[in-house]
C-alpha cells in the first residue's frame, strides 16, 4: 500500500510528452483491491437512512455519508428528491476534497506552486478534458460541481470565509452565465480567487489548483488527477511491486478484512492470514475507516516498522511488521482439486506481468494432469486492458476480444494478432459484483466466443478506458476516461456489468469475506463450476 522512493521521471520535452501520452494507456483500478460495502436498507425507514446520514456527516466520515443519501434518495417522494439530491452533491464534493487532504503530496504541491505555474497546469488540464474526455461535456456542470469542491476545500483552512463568499459569488455568476467558455471561465476564477487567497495565507496558486483537481474529479468516479504520491503508487501497481506489508484489504459494514496475503511478504511472515479483521494501526482505533485513510496509516518508508493490530475470531493480536518491497504476484491459490483434472487458480489483478503469470501457471497445471480449468476473477478489480487481451488471446484462436471507442474513432483488438500460445482446454470463470474493467474485458470476450462457462453473479459494469496523462508542470499526471469498451458482440457493459451464464446466489451473510473462502468445495460458485465441468471428463472418457 506504499510506494517507491523516488518519484518516476516526468517528460523533458513536448516530444517526450507526446509519446509518453501515446504509450502510457492503462485502466486505473482501486488501488490494491479496495471495495466498500453496502449497507443493508431494506428494512430501514428514510428518516433512519437520513439520522444515520447526518451522524457521518457530523463525524466528517462523508464516503459513508455518501452511501446513506444515495439509499435515502431512492426512497424520496417528488418534494424531497431535490432536497436530499442537494445534500448528496454537498457531500460527495465534501467527500472528494477529504480524499485529497488525505494525501500530505498533495498539500504539498498544492503550498509549493506559485501564480503562473499553477495557471499554466489549470490550462493543460482543461484542455485535455476538451481533447480527450470521451464523450462532450456540460461546461456549466462541470464548473458548478468543481466550485463546490472548491468550497469544501476552502472550509478546511481558518479564517477562510472571505474565500467562501468569494467562491459562492462565482457560483451566482455562473448560475447566471448564458454558455460559460471552460477553458476562459476557469482561467477567470482561478484570477479572481488568487489575491484573496494570498490574503489569507494560501499560496496564490491555491485557487487554480484546486480547480484544476476538481475539474478532474467531477468528471466521473474514474477521472481525477493524481498527486505525486499516487502517481508513483500507479507505477507501482502495474508493475506488481511496491513498499507495503502486503495485505489486500476490503471494508465490508465498517470492518477492514484482510482479503488475502502476498506470499513471502512482510505480513505472511508475520503470519497474517486472511479473514483477519485489522481493528487498529499504531494504537488508533480504524473502525469505519475508508480505504484511504487506512492505506495511509500503512503506508511508510522501506524498512519502517508499524504496528497493527488484527482479531481473529474471538481473539486480538498484535504485530509489529516492517514494511518492505512487496513483489505482489497476480496469479494465486494455483492447484489441482482433489480428486479431479481441473486447475484452479486465482487472478488478483491485471498488471504488466499477468498474462506471463496465467501461462506459466497453465503450462505447469497441464504438466501436473490439469485437462479443464478454474479461473477465479472474483473481487478482480481490473487493472491494464492489454494485459486482459493478451490473457484472452490464449484461449481465442481467433476474432474480436474487445472495441475501444472514443468519441471519433473505435480500435478493435484480434486475438488472431497476438503470439502467445494457444489452450484448448474447457474453462469456466467465476466472477462476481466486485469483477471489474479489465477483468470483464476477459469475460465478455471468452462468454461472446462460447470459450467459457461464466458463473457466479453480475459484474461490476466497469467498461471505460481510463489513459492516464503525464503532467508537464509537476510531478503529477491526469487519469482521465477517454473510451468505452464494447465486448466482442457489440454490446456496451458499463454500469451494466455482464450476466454469468449461470447465476449463484447467496441466500445470507456476504458472498466472500477473503480469498481463502474462494477455492473451497463448499463454495457454491466452486460447487456449480467442477459440476459444470465434470461431463467433459465423462465424454472425454467415453466418446
């Protein structure tokens, strides 16, 4: 959950820059597989949803915030739908800016930039949004929901009320604006809000950063800048390496669950296992924690020590564990099941080295008897696009993997263009509502060309390109959506996700609370995918 110590190069040349935007095309995906769950309603009233709502607004935890007024909204009536819709929209910029403060790199830049420099980002990062975003954009939407984010962040400096009423004046005169020019409009603000920044005791170049990250940010959940930490925490994960302990969490009903352990890690030697419940760090209590805030009390210099502590069912334990480089493989949990020909095994993530990792494992299952195949994309929660094609185009000997759509041109991906080897051996994923992007690239594209059986539940629906952009000012770069997918027959399945060809359900409790329930025979995505399988080896057996 950390990263390098050193920040990686940024382009010295507009030549340089232009060919890092030309290669550097990848999905961002939650970084080391954070997923927050949702709350069960279905028994809550809106006045409950809304008193529980105005309670995490109180105690500043605004991404639970967040899930309440999105379920109160569900349940308004006409007169109360804009209320609460206004309350949500406050929250999710409050939400937004409490992320950003999370990161100390990006108070830092933000503290560090002077008038011009800071101008000069803004601009770049409007006209890339112009360029590059895949569909058109609503200027008025767009700097209307930033300059709430603005005044999210102006509330969090002292004395700051001549810059929120600053702010709020530019949002009047917005709202009353005939067709707002992005580009000029944004540029104007940041002017404007400069000297009263200064006043204040805010760098001048205050105003036009913080614009700049919220411009970003409000595109869509997948679109924002990254500070110069995260920037290195991207190269990072793509790689499969990073400074950490190596524990994949997920935040399930306020609890931070160990959802596996990377092997030979720091926490494996520490003998972490996974299903343990992390309850504080450092002696600070992490209960209902976000995925941020609990990846920054991890986080730390190679050879730092922290201090965690986990329960394990009935009983807490404490351990102090050095942080390290983490060589985080892909491809775990690989075996034969007992008493069968099928491999099994487990795909994390989709990073540099995964279709290398999938082949490998494939070749070494068939040697160990393996004539059928288990590959587990659940909780996979994507990754790089090249690295899912490259995995499908070993077991497609031909035909369209996936479209990449922008909003001029579209770019078809062939499996009969690739050099791996091929495999003809009967596979069935199991996928789940936290597979995702990359992940559904390979779903959709072994499901179209009936190579697999896809069982388990309804996928995430992530299905847009994220390219991300380095920034020639600072130590920054821009991930920003600039295409959507299209599986093999057409089909669009973002927000949408894609229907398992048979659907598990899991009558009580939650699907999987860590890797270790994955694999077992009493799963029930496990049960219905070796049953799925079984008649292959009875017809291999007898023609």
């Amino acid at each position: 959950m950390s990263a390098k110590n050193s920040p990686p190069p940024r382009p010295r040349s507009a030549a340089s820059y232009r060919l890092a935007i030309s290669l550097i095309i990848a999905i961002i995906a939650i970084l080391s597989a954070h997923v927050v769950a949702q709350t069960d309603f279905t028994t809550a009233s809106l006045d409950q949803i809304l008193l529980q709502a105005d309670r995490e607004l109180t105690n500043q935890r605004f991404q639970l915030a967040e899930q309440f007024l999105e379920q109160a909204l569900d349940l308004a009536d006409q007169n109360q739908h804009a209320q609460i819709a206004e309350r949500l929209e406050l929250c999710t910029a409050s939400a937004a800016v409490d992320s950003r403060y999370d990161d100390l790199s990006f108070i830092t830049s933000i503290d560090q930039t002077d008038l011009d420099t800071a101008q000069e980002f803004l601009s770049s990062v409007v006209a890339l949004i112009e360029q590059r975003y895949y569909i058109p954009c609503d200027s008025r939407d767009l700097l209307r929901s930033a300059l709430l984010q603005l005044h999210a962040a102006a509330q969090r400096h002292p004395d700051s009320q001549p810059l929120i009423d600053a702010i709020n004046i530019e949002r009047q005169t917005l709202a009353a604006a005939a067709e707002p020019s992005l580009p000029q409009t944004s540029v104007d603000i940041a002017a404007r809000l400069a000297p009263i920044a200064q006043q204040l005791g805010l760098s001048p170049g205050w105003p036009a950063m913080q614009l700049a990250y919220a411009l970003a940010d409000s595109l869509d959940e997948y679109s924002h800048l990254l500070s110069p930490q995260r920037y290195r925490e991207f190269y990072d994960q793509i790689t499969g390496a990073y400074v950490g302990i190596g524990i994949d969490v997920i935040i399930q009903e306020g609890s931070a669950i160990v959802f596996d352990v990377v092997p030979d890690s720091p926490a494996a030697r520490a003998s972490v296992q996974p299903g343990d419940i992390i309850t504080a760090v450092n002696g600070a209590a992490i209960n209902q924690a976000t995925p941020n805030q609990l990846g920054r009390l991890l986080r730390g210099p190679q050879d730092s020590s922290v201090n965690v502590t986990f329960q394990r069912q009935d009983s807490q334990f404490q351990s102090r564990i050095t942080r390290r480089i983490v060589s985080a493989p892909s491809v775990r949990q690989q075996q034969i099941l007992p008493n069968t020909n099928i491999g099994y095994f487990r795909v994390a993530t989709f990073d540099n080295d995964t279709a290398m990792e999938i082949r490998r494992a494939v070749t070494l299952l068939q040697l160990a008897g393996a004539q059928q195949l288990i590959i587990d994309l659940r909780n996979n929660s994507g990754g790089m696009m090249n690295s899912a094609v490259d995995t499908a185009s070993m077991f497609l000997r031909q035909g369209t993997i996936v479209t990449v759509q922008t909003a001029d041109q579209s770019r078809q991906y062939q499996a009969e263009t690739n050099t791996y080897p091929r495999y003809n051996m009967p596979v069935v994923l199991l996928v789940n509502n936290h597979t995702a992007s990359a992940a559904e690239i390979l779903t959709a594209a072994l499901q179209d060309h009936n190579r697999a059986v896809v069982i388990g539940q309804q996928t995430l629906g992530k299905g847009v390109v994220q390219t991300v952009l380095p920034m020639p000012q600072s130590q920054t770069a821009f991930t920003i959506t600039t295409a959507q997918y299209l599986a093999p027959n057409g089909r669009c399945f973002h927000r949408i996700g894609i229907q398992p060809d048979i659907i598990i359900d899991y009558p009580t409790g939650p699907a999987i609370v860590s890797a270790a329930t994955l694999s077992r025979s009493d799963d029930p995505a496990m049960t219905s995918a070796i049953q799925t399988l079984e008649p292959q080896i009875a017809s291999a057996t007898h023609p």
